[in-house]
C-alpha cells in the first residue's frame, strides 16, 4: 500500500480490515493508512520513515520486500496498479 497509488490502498481497503491482522503491530498500521487515506492526507515511505516506533522499522520490511503485484493481475480484474516512483515525497 505504501509502494503504490491510492487506487491500491482503496483496492485493498475495500477487502480488507485490521481485523484480519494477527500482528497487532500490522494492524495498526493498516489503520492507520487508511484512516490517513480516508482523510487525503499523503501516505508514503518518508511520512511513515519519520513517525513514531514501530512504524521505521516496519517501512524498512516492506520497502525491502520480495513480492509485488502480479503481473497478470490487470488481465484478471481490469486495473493495472503501477508502483508509485516517488516515494520519499
């Protein structure tokens, strides 16, 4: 979600809660990702890089993740979901 636009984080948000967490850590921060979605405030790496523990530390999980959106997703749903390039901003 932090990696993409926000046609991602609505994607995601529309199937899925924090409820679905066992980590509670990762709930929270999905929380608070679409809390700031819904408020149209900016989401990126660099405004999660500069918040409080444990967010730095779970930025520094996801950006060097192994995984990323299927290429064939597109061909399955109809939407394509680019990787933002900019996100440090």
């Amino acid at each position: 979600m932090l990696l993409y636009d926000r046609d991602m984080i609505d994607y995601i948000g529309s199937y899925c809660s924090e409820t679905q967490f066992s980590d509670e850590q990762l709930a929270s921060f999905y929380a608070d990702i679409i809390s700031r979605y819904k408020q149209e405030e900016t989401i990126t790496v660099d405004v999660y890089s500069h918040k409080e523990h444990p967010y730095p530390e779970l930025v520094g999980e996801i950006v060097m993740q192994q995984h990323d959106v299927s290429e064939r997703h597109a061909e399955k749903v109809g939407v394509e979901y680019k990787r933002d390039k900019n996100t440090r901003s």
